[in-house]
C-alpha cells in the first residue's frame, strides 16, 4: 500500500511540475515584446559608394559579364579589369573569375597574392590584402554591417586590413574592422570576431588563438636569413 501511494505521490508530482511549466511558458508568451525596429526609416544618405551610379552599375555589369566569364589563366585580364575600376592591384596577383568585389575601387591587393572561387570581397570600406597573401574559395571579408540597437538599422562600416603572409582559408568569415597580423592564419570555416596578431594561427566561431605558426627555431632561423 505504501509503495503505491508513492507512486501516485510521484505521479501527482510530475503533473504538477508540467502544469507549472505550462503556465509559465503561456505567460511568458503573453508578455512578448511590441516590436521596434522601423526598416521604413533606414537612411544611408551619409554613406558614400565612391563612385557614381552609373559605374556603380557598369562595374557590376562588366563582373558579371567580361570578368565572371573569363577563362581559368586570365589573371592578366582580370587584374586589367580591376585596375580600371580603381582597384590597387599587384604585380602576379592570381584572383579566380568567380570572386566578387562590391566596389573593386576601395580593394588593394599587394604583390603576388592569390584570391580564391567565390571569395566575396563586400567592400562598402577599405580592404587592403597584403604580398603574398591568399584569400581562400568562399571567403566572406565583410566591411558593412548594422546597428542592432539603433531602430531604424543603421549602416556601420568599417575597414579590413590584410597583411603580408597572411592566410585566410576556406569559407571564412571575416568581421569589419577586423585586422589579420602578418602571416597570420585563419583556420577554414572560422568566424573572426576579432584581430589576428602576427604569426598566430586562430580557429572556431568565434575564432580563438590555437597555436604559432612557426615555432621560435623557424622564426630565428628567418630573421638570420633576411640578415645575410
């Protein structure tokens, strides 16, 4: 008898504890927030795409057209191409027809660095990649975003410096105002919140330091060579 007034004791217990959550989750519900954010008065009118609409628009055009369709060895080409949109390009800069650059006029790319397929360049500011840098396949350096507590969902931009050695590897995402130290790494598939010192190796979203590139031998061993 005992045994089976606990059971019902449990039993009665349990219910009471999925009613009590029920009802908390019914207020909760009843207590939701009115919304805030007003997209009908976003306003970007300070914000300037350095160039007119009209080659905002021909650019554009010309990416999606002369330089998307352009065959696998015409880095010489697709270099012309962005240096006539104002882009600092390079000597020996390898970019693949299928990466894009929202406005080439605000990208600077040093000598002999490489730019993967689908590498998305959203420069609303500056993006300056340094020598012998690579931009992996399905990179994202992203220089605009939103103000999340700004109702109205204001613009924010800021820029993205690259520099010398640096590597950022596959499907990356790289947040604005973010710096990549020299020959820093950054891991594929990493999320970077924030800078990435000299030499240091970062991974994970948000992305973390993981290790060195170069062990303190191999670092020595460079510096010895450059003196000679």
């Amino acid at each position: 008898m005992d045994k089976d007034r606990s059971k019902r004791e449990r039993r009665k217990d349990q219910h009471e504890k999925v009613d009590a959550g029920w009802i908390q989750q019914r207020e909760i519900n009843e207590i939701r927030l009115d919304n805030r954010i007003r997209l009908d008065q976003y306003n970007q009118d300070w914000y300037s795409r350095g160039r007119s609409s009209v080659i905002v628009l021909l650019w554009w055009l010309v990416q999606g057209s002369l330089f998307r369709y352009s065959l696998h060895p015409m880095y010489g080409w697709r270099r012309f191409l962005l240096r006539l949109f104002g882009a600092k390009v390079g000597k020996g800069v390898q970019v693949r027809s299928t990466a894009r650059f929202t406005y080439p006029w605000k990208v600077s790319i040093g000598d002999f660095s490489w730019v993967g397929d689908d590498a998305e360049f959203y420069s609303l500011d500056r993006i300056d990649v340094g020598s012998h840098c690579i931009v992996s396949q399905r990179s994202y350096l992203c220089t605009g975003s939103h103000d999340i507590e700004d109702e109205s969902f204001g613009l924010i931009t800021r820029p993205i410096v690259i520099h010398d050695g640096a590597w950022i590897a596959s499907d990356s995402f790289v947040y604005p105002g973010v710096t990549v130290g020299v020959m820093g790494v950054v891991a594929a598939r990493s999320t970077v919140t924030r800078s990435v010192p000299d030499g240091e190796v970062h991974a994970g979203t948000p992305a973390a330091f993981v290790k060195q590139r170069f062990s303190k031998a191999a670092e020595n061993a460079g510096v010895a060579s450059k003196g000679k």
